[in-house]
C-alpha cells in the first residue's frame, strides 16, 4: 500500500507542508480567512526543527493501529489502509494521542481541543491525494510503496 | 468452529475482531447481561452531561454484529461454565456448547459495608449505562450529590454531575485526589482545578455511619445529600472462571495467549483478568479499555488457531476533567524530572537508563512518543533526553531509529 515517507536528508524545515495541509483542511477557499482572519487552521503534519535536522511526520496509518484499537468511543477506525477519525464520535478524551507513537494524533486548537485531527491522506477533502507531498517544494515527504 | 464470548465490552469486541481476522466462517454467539448493542463505558459520565448522544454511546458501527456474523444473546446472563462439557448455562435456563469460550466479564462496583448504608435511598454506582439512566431520572438542578470515591470514575461522575447541580461533596480516604494515578503536586493542581467549578472535597476521611439523607464523617462533620453514587472501587467478576476451576488470584490468570491457567479452550480478557505491568514486572489489574481491547483481540487470533501474544502492558490513562487534561503511563518509582507552571505539569520518571513512567498534565500534546519510550524499552542514552524534557519529539531519537520509525516500509 501507499504510504507517505520521510526523507529527512532533503527536509528544508521550511514548514510549507504545515501551511498547505492546514488550508486544505480548513474547508476555506481563500488562504487569507484559513490563516489571518480569525480561523487559525490546524495542520495534521508537524514538521520538527533541531538544529540542522529537520522532518515532517504527520499519521503513518500503521497496520497494528495502536489508536484505533485505544479509541474508547470507536470514533477512530481504518479503513482500506487509511485510518479515519470520525469527529462527531470523538469526545476529546486523548486516550489516542497516549497511545500514537509518532505523536500525530493532533488536538485541535480550532475548537479548543473538544476533538481530536490527524492525517487522512486528503482523502477526506477535494484534493484526493497528500498536498503536502504535492506541494514540498524539495521531495522530503513522499507517498509511495516501499 | 463454535466460538462463545461472555461480554459485550471492549474485549469482547477485540476478541470479535481478532477471531474474524482469521475465521470468517466460524459460529460466534456472543452473551451479555446487559441489553444494550455494544457501547462504550467511559463514555456514560458524557452521556449524563448531554455531551453523547444515544447512537454515540455505540461502541461499533450498527452493523457490526451483521457485518462479523455475531449471534447475540443480550440480557442473558451466565451462570456457570462447565469446562469439561464445554458448555455455558444461563439464568433462563439455556446451555450454550462452545469449541472456544472467552470469559469478558470485566468488574463490577466495590461497596464497602458501612452502617445505616439501607437506609439510604438514592443510592447509585457508576459503571454501566443503566447506572447513569437511572441517575438522571433523579437528578435535578436543586439535587444535593455525594460521591465516594475521588478516583477516576467518581471525579467523572462529578463532571458529568455538575452540568446539573453545583451542589457536590467527593470524599476520599486518600489524602489526595485520583491517587491511582497522579502523585501530590498534581493531584493539587487537579483538585483547585476541580474546587473551581464548585465541588467540594473531604479528604482523609471516610463515612462513619449514613442516614437517609446526610453521611456522617469520621472527622465528625456531616454531610447532607439527597443523591449518593458509590465510586470507591471496582471488583473483576471473576467467580465463573474460579467455579469452573481457572486460577485466580484478584483477577483470573492467563498465560500470554490470555488461555485461563489451569483450562482448555476457555479465554479470559479485559477487566476480569491480571496483565505483567512490563515497567514493574507485577501481575496487576490494568482495567483500562485499550488493554481490554487488546487482550480480547489476542485472546480471539489464538482462538482462531493463531499464536501471538499479549506481552507489552502498561498502566496508562488519558482522562480529563473540566477540560483540565491528564496522560499518565508506566511506574513512577525512579529518578524524577519535573517541571510546573502551577497549570501545566510534566513528570518523567527513570530507571536503569529507561523511561518507566510519566505525568503530564495540560499541556499533553504528543505523549505518545513517551509511552513509546516506554513500550519499546528504548535506552535514553541512545537518545537525546534533554530535548525530550522539554517535550516529546521524534527529533529525540537516535537518525538510525528515526528512520526506521519513519522512511522504512511498515
């Protein structure tokens, strides 16, 4: 299956990948209200800095889904590969972001952490593959079979 | 292959999973004295509050038991087993064959005697959804609430409590607040946090004798309610597997395949049962769902014929209340690095060169990356601690791990 991979050695830390995942998520047409207008759009990948090294990580939707199996509520699940929160079932309860090893399970800051976000590989907005692969301007993140 | 599972909780569910992850074809009849579809416990304190709707309670999609092929047999309850028949009976009087049985049948409240407790009236525990139904019958904005027990499920029960009532005592034999879980500094943290909103505690006391509507302390002050809900403790119902001659110590014991020491074909998982805390070593009762469910989905693999194992349990909790958040995991016996706003709180304990265990408290933002620490007995030498007490980053891990965490087909 296709999987986003890092490749640490091209990584910038130019945190473009954490913009465009954010706006693509927002649900906003226009970048100027995702970001300046009061909405602070939340990015599901993060990208780290120390000192020279830089990555993105964002959900690896691994095959032992430590979260889904955590999940108290069942809101987390996986399906063909990709594992989905289902925010109207999630009560904010972080039971998944104890137990993701990666740490990408993301409170969402936007409604004051009353749920969790994480990375649906844009399958769950228009773009239908990961802009933040599309759009790294250096080939750090990549989504492919490995 | 005739799989029976007694339960309709988190490891039952995982043991459903696990068996048809290998056995499509399989009959699984499933038996619970509860009459509801699958449903999540912790999830009845946010239910009370109106937080959760009825179809959220559910556990798994509406056709999970159509979808997995599940024959259910709900308000059934189980009376015996019989291991060398390999049969179960129940209350109505049905016996029930099984080629492999799990026993789920997670714990049930601990009430401890004290006088003058039949008088009262309004009496309720906290665990099951029926529990919370019948809370909110009673419950009203001029209710006046007792809760025993300032543990998880009793400061729970507060929260969901307080959208109705501000009126609210919580007393505990403990000097401090959710003792289980979080060590003095922040269990104060906690506690002002909970005073905050209005509710009241009476700690280092316990209740000397009740009357109808007021519990008298054994520091000698009294407490008037018209509503008490029991939260001291849990019991794992554990006298089925006992009768049927499995071994039990608290909880049912099982070998790493979670078969019941001492049985054949018969499976024990969840609440009920005792787990190796792999930060201590010790077989203790880790009633958390995430262990309950995993149990119960190796309990189910190996009832398919597939061996694999439960090895890797921690204690561990990920719980908030008043929107305060604690995530805590592992053993806090060591040496301790903390650091405090007053707010926000971090506890890293260590030992021998490992992460064993960790308070956060606020600020909890990807903790997992500690409990992995843990899980995966990473040595901190190998990493850079510094970074990781300030918070935990993946950048903390050696570049061979983090490439293997990250760049390697997994």
């Amino acid at each position: 299956m296709k999987r986003v991979y890092v490749n640490e050695e091209r990584c910038l830390g130019c945190h473009l990948c954490e913009y465009w995942c954010a706006y693509a998520n927002s649900g906003e047409k226009d970048i100027m209200t995702a970001f300046k207008l009061g909405k602070d759009a939340t990015p599901r990948i993060n990208v780290e800095d120390d000192g020279d090294v830089h990555f993105a990580v964002q959900c690896r939707h691994c095959d032992d889904t430590p979260c889904v199996k955590a999940c108290i509520t069942g809101a987390l699940s996986c399906n063909d590969g990709v594992v989905e929160i289902n925010r109207d079932k999630c009560v904010g309860c972080y039971t998944c972001v104890l137990t993701c090893p990666y740490g990408c399970i993301v409170i969402d800051k936007k409604n004051g952490g009353k749920t969790v976000t994480k990375c649906e590989l844009c399958t769950d907005n228009s773009n239908g593959e990961p802009v933040c692969v599309r759009e790294c301007i250096n080939g750090a993140i990549v989504f492919e079979e490995r | 292959m005739n799989y029976v599972i007694i339960g309709n909780s988190a490891a039952a569910i995982g043991a459903i999973e696990g068996i048809r992850a290998y056995d499509k074809d399989g009959s699984v009849t499933l038996i619970s004295d509860e009459k509801y579809f699958t449903y999540s416990r912790p999830l009845i304190s946010y239910w009370l509050k109106n937080s959760v709707t009825d179809e959220n309670m559910k556990y798994r999609d509406p056709d999970f038991y159509e979808k997995n092929n599940v024959t259910t047999m709900l308000g059934e309850t189980v009376t015996a087993i019989s291991a060398n028949e390999k049969t179960v009976t129940t209350a109505s009087g049905k016996t029930i064959a099984f080629d492999k049985l799990l026993c789920a049948t997670g714990s049930k409240p601990f009430v401890p005697k004290t006088e003058g407790y039949e008088k009262v009236k309004n009496v309720f525990t906290f665990m099951k959804f029926d529990d919370a139904k019948a809370i909110k019958e009673v419950l009203t904005a001029d209710s006046k609430v007792l809760i025993v027990g300032a543990g998880l499920i009793g400061l729970k029960a507060a929260e969901a409590v307080h959208e109705y009532t501000e009126n609210i005592t919580v007393i505990d034999l403990a000097d401090r607040i959710l003792s289980s879980i979080l060590d003095e500094d922040a269990a104060k943290i906690m506690q002002t946090h909970i005073s905050d909103k209005g509710v009241t505690f009476k700690l280092g006391t316990s209740v000397k004798v009740f009357s109808e509507n007021s519990a008298e302390l054994q520091n000698g002050e009294t407490v008037d309610f018209d509503i008490l809900i029991m939260a001291v403790g849990v019991r794992p119902n554990t006298e089925l597997v006992s009768a049927a001659g499995g071994k039990v110590n608290r909880g049912i014991i099982t070998d790493k395949t979670q078969l019941v020491d001492g049985l054949k074909d018969i499976y024990a998982a969840g609440d009920c049962t005792e787990s190796i805390d792999i930060t201590t070593g010790d077989s203790k009762i880790l009633a958390l769902l995430p262990n309950a469910f995993l149990q119960g989905e190796v309990a189910g693999k190996n009832m398919a014929g597939n061996l694999c194992y439960y090895v890797n349990a921690i204690p561990m909790n990920a719980i908030g209340f008043f929107g305060l958040h604690i995530i805590t995991a592992g053993s806090y016996t060591g040496d301790t690095y903390v650091v405090t706003d007053g707010e926000n709180y971090k506890k890293l304990i260590t030992k021998d060169d490992k992460l064993v265990g960790f308070i956060l408290m606020g600020d909890v933002d990807r903790a997992g990356i500690y409990t992995s620490l843990i899980k995966e007995h990473i040595a901190l030498s190998e990493c850079n601690f510094d970074l990781l007490k300030d918070k935990p980053l993946m950048a903390a891990f050696s570049k061979i791990r983090r490439n293997k965490k990250l760049a390697e087909s997994h």
